[in-house]
C-alpha cells in the first residue's frame, strides 16, 4: 500500500533553532497536510496544501508542496518550547478513496530551554 | 464555527465487555466521519470512514464496528474487546469541499484490561 516516509524520526534542538522536517512519497500526491499533536490530544492541523509548489506560512511555520508532487517539507524558524510535540504529514494520493489520507509516523520534536 | 467532541476521554473495561465510543460535530452539515486508531509508536491507522447517515465503509477487519445514526454523529462499537484494542482513539471530520482536509477530535484513551 501507500506508504508516507517522514524524517528525521526525532530531533533534539536548542530554542531559537530552525526545524525542518520532510515527508515523501511513492506516488503523486493532491494535498499535504501537516498536523502537530500534544500528549494525550488529537493532532491539530497546521498547514494545509493544494498546489504543487505552494508555499504557505502560518506564523513560525512554513510548508511547501513539492514540484514533483511526492514530496513536502515543513520548517519552523526560531524554535520555542511549547513547539514540542509530534508533527506529522498526511497526504491525499491522486486516484484514491475519496478522505482517504496517508499518514507519515510523525516527527517528535523537542526543545530545549 | 466547526467542533468535534469526543465521549468519553478515558475508558477503562475488562477483556469481552462491550463499547461505544461516541464521536459528535458540530457547525457543519453532510461531513465524512472517520474512526482512527492510534497504538503507541503515533501510527495512526484509518479503521473506518462514513460519507453520509447509514453508510460505513471499513478498512481493516477486526472486533470493532461503526455505525452512524445521525447526520453528524459516529459511534465505535465492539460487542467484545480483546486486549489488543487498547489505543487512542480519534475522530475526524472533513468536507468534500474542503480538498480532503481533516480535522480529528480530542480523542479517547482505552485500557483493556
């Protein structure tokens, strides 16, 4: 089946640094989305994309959808703590179930005062 | 503006009793209704999806079933838990309009014991 390999599986960083995470694909994907989940929560959207090439921002935090469609990365400048969580990609692959979303295994950032 | 609840939020129950766990949206009308599970290792995996009152499609067999009695509300059933049901359990809600973006609920934590 479809499968989203996300990276770096963890990161350990100073606040005040630049994240960047990436998830690709084996197919060709129509959206990304890019969520962020708190302990013991359910995942929070963050950035939602729908064009290959779009770039979008949501304060601290930037995504863009790949030019080839399998891919999309997500930075976030100038860490701070409460940045901590698990971030995962989604993605909707061109042709499949309609709501059928893949899921990456998520990213577990942590952020050191 | 668009919430979706879930009840309850925690959930402890012996192996071979029932559940039902509820899942409600509010602000919107005709939403595709998702179960998911998520197993500790932040997989999540998609156990069934709902386009509209009546209609259940599942992705993977197992002990659980879904059903949905109302337009906005979708309830996880089993008639036997095993022990392997335990998890975190999250709902999520989407418009077609919406390219296939999801929104999931808070989620609930089952212990089988």
């Amino acid at each position: 089946g479809q499968q989203l390999n996300q990276s770096p599986q963890s990161m350990f960083i100073q606040e005040g640094e630049d994240v960047s995470m990436n998830c690709t694909s084996s197919s060709i994907f129509n959206t990304w989305l890019w969520y962020k989940q708190d302990p013991g929560e359910g995942p929070v959207l963050l950035i939602a994309l729908y064009k290959a090439g779009e770039l979008t921002s949501n304060g601290r935090l930037t995504a863009q959808f790949g030019i080839t469609r399998k891919d999309s990365f997500l930075n976030i400048s100038a860490s701070i703590p409460s940045d901590v969580g698990i971030y995962f990609c989604a993605g909707h692959a061109r042709g499949s179930t309609l709501g059928r979303l893949y899921f990456g295994r998520g990213t577990q950032l942590t952020v050191w005062p | 503006s668009q919430t979706i609840h879930q009840w309850p939020a925690t959930l402890v129950q012996p192996v071979g009793s029932p559940l039902s766990l509820e899942c409600t949206v509010e602000g919107t009308s005709n939403p595709n209704l998702y179960w998911y599970r998520q197993a500790a290792g932040r997989g999540l995996q998609l156990l069934f999806y709902s386009v509209g009152i009546g209609q259940i499609s599942s992705e993977v067999p197992q002990n659980l079933s879904a059903s949905r009695p109302q337009d906005r509300q979708f309830i996880l059933s089993s008639k036997k838990l095993l022990l392997s049901d335990s998890g975190f359990y999250l709902c999520a809600w989407s418009v077609l309009a919406g390219g296939e973006t999801q929104y999931f609920g808070p989620g609930t934590r089952l212990l089988v014991l």
